[in-house]
C-alpha cells in the first residue's frame, strides 16, 4: 500500500492551486500518494507555502509548530539565497515545484534542531557557549521565516522575544517629531536584535522591518530569563553586547548631529 504524503499548501491562488493539484497528481506513484490540503496539523509532511503573501506566512509560521519534522517549499517573486528550507521562484514553474516536492518528500531532510546550534555559534551572543548550553537554547528556541517589508515589530510594542537573524537583512529604525524616518542600522545573518525589551519587559526602544525575505531565531522571556538566572557566564556576555550595541548607537546619534 502506497504512503500517503500530506501536502499543506497555503496562501496561492486558485489558478495556481490548480497546478499544485496537477503536479501532486504526476508526481504520486505506486510507493507514495500525495494528497493536498491547507489546513494545519500535525499530520503534514509538506509544506508549500506563498511566501510573497505576508497572511500565508504568519499561517505557516504558526502550523509548523505543530509539525516540526515537516519540511518546506517557499514560493517567491524573490527567493531567498540562504535558507534551511527549499526556495523556488514564482510564478510557480510545474517542472520546478515537482523537483524540488519529491527531493523534500523522498528524502529525510536534516533536522532543524540540529542545524540550529551552529548558527548559534556564530553569533556574538553564543559563540563562546558549550555544546550543552547551545543544546539548552536551542530547546528554547523556535524558527520563522517572513517576507520583505515586514514589520517583525514596532516602537513601543510589548518586547517579550529576542530575535536571531539566521538569514536575510533587518532594518532598525524610528521617526523624528516630523514623521521622518531615521535608520539606527541593519542585522544581517547571527546578529541580534530586541534583547533590550526581552530583558527589562518594556515596550520596543525601535521598530524593525525585514528588508528582504529573513529567517529568524526567536527566544522568548519567559524561557531565557531563567536561564540567564542560572547560567552567569551567560549574563556577562550579554552585557558585552549590549555595551557594543550602545556604542554604536551612540556614535551613529552624534554622527546624525553633525550633519
């Protein structure tokens, strides 16, 4: 009896939806039967996603949670170059889509969990960790994947997450008295930002937008503050990094004032 692979596909639509059905169809055989569907479960194997809509991502961000050893297919008009999950362009190309849905379902894709640790490595923050206290934040830890231009949160919002760029480009930045948009920086891939609110609980000191197509790590307040209580290596580095991310905002301030 053949094994059914459940496709979750989210936020296209219906002419594409179509050739999704179309290739599901081509692409079922004697030892697998894909059947489609866009509901969350924990039953999805597939997931194939929209990535150009910002609806279908905040969906997928949610269902994978309930089915953490499914992998994905992101659909987008700009792709992104580094990810852990696959990434085709759109529109959707039939012979494109089928390639890379049997690659994702015919093979045992590298878990998550496991890549996790050494991107973590490579941050400031976690560089210095041991195995065991990599493993620790990564338990804690959970992945989203959002599209250009999307606000991941705004000033004076409740900050209860820390956030790790895994891939992609994040903008930071306020508003001047007239409305005028003032850039305090970017983050680029294993760099951090939102650690401020995480930690004194207190609204976002800025706002932050993806530029492109980013990864994020997100570790929540309630999971790190006790593990900061516990681990005081951890604290020390923390500060370091914050001392660093004053500084820099300090001379970008006074460089904004000689102008």
């Amino acid at each position: 009896m053949p094994k059914t692979v459940i496709v979750n596909v989210i936020g296209f639509p219906e002419r594409e939806r179509r050739m999704i059905r179309n290739i599901l169809s081509v692409a079922s055989n004697q030892n697998l039967t894909y059947q489609m569907t866009d509901t969350g479960g924990k039953s999805t194997d597939v997931f194939v996603v929209n990535a150009d809509d910002s609806g279908a991502m905040l969906f997928w961000n949610e269902y994978q949670q309930d089915a953490p050893e499914a992998n994905s297919i992101l659909a987008s008009s700009d792709p992104m170059r580094t990810s852990e999950h696959v990434c085709i362009k759109r529109p959707l190309i039939a012979s494109q889509l089928h390639g890379a849905l049997t690659l994702e379902s015919a093979s045992a894709a590298t878990s998550k969990q496991q890549q996790r640790p050494d991107i973590l490595r490579k941050c400031f923050l976690f560089r210095n960790f041991s195995s065991s206290h990599l493993d620790k934040i990564v338990a804690m830890s959970r992945i989203v994947t959002l599209p250009g231009n999307y606000v991941v949160f705004e000033k004076g919002s409740t900050g209860n997450e820390m956030l790790v760029v895994l891939s992609g480009r994040l903008k930071v930045h306020v508003s001047d008295g007239e409305g005028r948009e003032i850039v305090l920086g970017t983050v680029g891939p294993g760099e951090i930002v939102g650690e401020l609110a995480m930690l004194d609980g207190r609204g976002r000191s800025a706002t932050v937008t993806a530029l492109v197509p980013s990864e994020l790590l997100i570790i929540h307040r309630k999971d790190f503050m006790p593990f900061l209580e516990q681990n005081p290596k951890v604290a020390t580095d923390l500060v370091m990094v914050l001392a660093l991310r004053l500084r820099l905002n300090t001379e970008q301030l006074a460089d904004l004032l000689d102008r």
